[in-house]
C-alpha cells in the first residue's frame, strides 16, 4: 500500500490503482486499501468503479467519517447531490 501512496502522490494514478490492486488480493478487507483505491479512482475521474469501491469501504467500516466523506463527494461528482 506505501508504494501506491508514494505513486499517488507523485501523480501515477494507474500504478498506484495497480499497486492497490494487488494489495486487495492480499487482503481484501483493508479498508485503508480500499479508500486510497477510490481517491485514485477519483483523480482518473471513474466515478462509478469509485462508487463501488466506495461502498466496499461502507460495508467494511460503516462508523468511518472518511468513508462517508468520499461517498458524499462521488455523490457530487455524479450530480446526485441532495438525493
């Protein structure tokens, strides 16, 4: 999950979206991992793979702000605000 982290933040999205991948194949309840996949998803603008995901982290872990955060801004994204 670091290296992806690193990739995001120096604008790789596709590598970084594959390291998370391969990180979810390990361990496919990482809730962090699953976050970090949807702020990716985010920045190459796959707003619906991110809704997804987004839910993936709901289910997950259900009492996490951030999870709800980023539901609320793909919500946004996809012109569903307010629904």
């Amino acid at each position: 999950m670091n290296k992806g982290v690193t990739l995001q933040c120096n604008g790789k999205y596709e590598d970084a979206l594959e390291c998370f991948n391969e990180g979810l194949k390990t361990n496919s309840k990482d809730v962090d991992t699953w976050g970090n996949k949807v702020s990716v998803l985010i920045n190459l603008e796959r707003f619906e793979e991110a809704m997804r995901c987004v839910n993936t982290t709901l289910e997950l872990d259900p009492k996490n702000p951030m999870n709800w955060m980023r539901k609320g801004m793909l919500l946004d994204f996809l012109g569903k605000k307010g629904r």
